[in-house]
C-alpha cells in the first residue's frame, strides 16, 4: 500500500505551481471583469437617470401654471370655509375680507351651492387664473356681504 501511495505521488504531484498561477489569473481576470461591467452598468444608469431627470423636468414646465392666491387662510369649519387670517395688503385684505368671514361663494359657483371645502375654492380660483377679477359672497356676523373685485396674485412658491 504504501508503495502505491510512493508511486502515485511521483506520477502525480498533490498540486502543481503552474496550476495555481493559472487559477489566480483566472480569478483575477474575473474580478477585472465584474469591475469593468459594474462600471459600464453604473455608466448607462447614471446617463439614463439624467436623460429621464431631463424629460421630466420638459414635461412638467409644460404643465406648470401659476397658482392663484388671496392671500386668505381659509380653515374648514361647519360646513363652511370661515377666514382664519388674512395678509395686510393682500388681495384678500384690499377687497375687505376679515378675520371670521365665512366665505359663501365665488362668482362662477351655482347659486344653489355653497363652498364647503378648501378644495373647492382652490379648484374654483385656480380655474379663473392670476389677476382675474373674482366677486365673493362672504357672510359677516349673519349679514351677506358681497365683495368684489378680489384679484388673485401668483402664489410666492419660493424656498
């Protein structure tokens, strides 16, 4: 047996040199190449990421349009949207809206409806536009006041 083992090491080396030169080739190709494909695959995402950010921000400046404001802050209550501040010379404080005001309706509104919800009035002035002139219905301490013109300024969205 041991003659055997004496035999099949001389014809058969356990590991060769020249093998394990070849295998650490081979893994260092390997490694060069995961390298250079997750940089070509990080490449094309990053031009992707910029080519989309670009038709992303076309698209959107062609939707964008200036939001209308009275510079009012309407809060929901009852039912009704009642004035919770107004803006010192604003649109909202020059047309004579105060502090309390429940705000009825806006010129363009059925005459059988009421606003009722924040989302209403912003749909309702958004759709008649900056600098538009708008009469409101407004009612003070249980009397109906009708005021006009209040004209929509452009929102300030800046940072």
């Amino acid at each position: 047996m041991a003659s055997d083992l004496l035999q099949l090491e001389q014809t058969q080396p356990a590991y060769s040199r020249r093998a394990s030169v070849g295998d650490f080739g081979t893994q260092r190709m390997r490694k060069d190449s995961i390298i250079r494909f997750s940089a070509v695959a990080l490449a094309l995402l990053t031009v992707a990421t910029v080519v989309f950010a670009v038709i992303n921000w076309q698209k959107e400046s062609d939707y964008v349009k200036i939001a209308p404001t009275d510079q009012v802050w309407w809060k929901e209550q009852n039912g009704y949207l009642v004035a919770e501040g107004v803006t010192a010379n604003g649109p909202g404080d020059k047309a004579g809206i105060k502090v309390g005001d429940r705000l009825l309706k806006i010129e363009g509104l059925p005459k059988d409806r009421n606003i009722r919800n924040v989302a209403e009035y912003q749909k309702l002035i958004y759709r008649t536009g900056v600098y538009s002139k708008l009469n409101y219905l407004l009612d003070r301490h249980g009397v109906s006041i009708e005021l006009g013109p209040v004209i929509p300024e452009p929102a300030d969205n800046s940072l």
